[in-house]
C-alpha cells in the first residue's frame, strides 16, 4: 500500500554564504543570517522567495516519490484482480 504521508521539510538558507543559522524578530518579518550577517528586510518571505528553487526541486522529488508509489500499487492491484486468469498476465 501507498505510504500515507509525504512529509518534508526544507531547510531555508542563506543566499550570501549558504548557512541556515538565522536570528529573527517575533514575527519574522526581519531575519538575518549570523553568518555572514546579511539582513532579510522582507524576512521570511523574502528568504522563502530566494529559497524558491531549492523549494521546487523537493516538491519534484515528492511528486516522483508519490508517482512511483502509485504506479507500484496499481500493478499490485492488477495483479490481485487478474490473479488466475489464464488470458491476461501483468508483468
């Protein structure tokens, strides 16, 4: 059976020095990296934005995850339904 959860989760990074140690107001609608000390005015927005790609390329990894998951129990499945039918074989 298909696994049920896909959970992830993505570790946002500098885009100066490439460190994910930040500190940050309440709100984090200012963030800076302690690193390299560069500020993110638009705070986690802006670092989510700047992150986009990282961020893309986990949703394509989960996406390929998924879509070989379900094609794995589909066969499965076809399998169980067709078992000992002597004309259709699922390979």
């Amino acid at each position: 059976m298909m696994k049920k959860e896909y959970d992830k989760s993505i570790t946002l990074i500098c885009t100066t020095c490439g460190d994910s140690n930040f500190e940050y107001n309440e709100d984090k609608s200012w963030i800076k990296c302690k690193r390299c000390e560069r500020e993110y005015n638009g705070g986690y927005e802006e670092l989510v934005e700047l992150n986009q790609e990282r961020i893309d390329n986990q949703i394509d990894s989960i996406k390929d995850e998924v879509k070989k998951d379900l094609q794995k129990d589909l066969n499965n499945m076809l399998k169980k339904v067709f078992k000992g039918n002597k004309n259709i074989k699922i390979r």
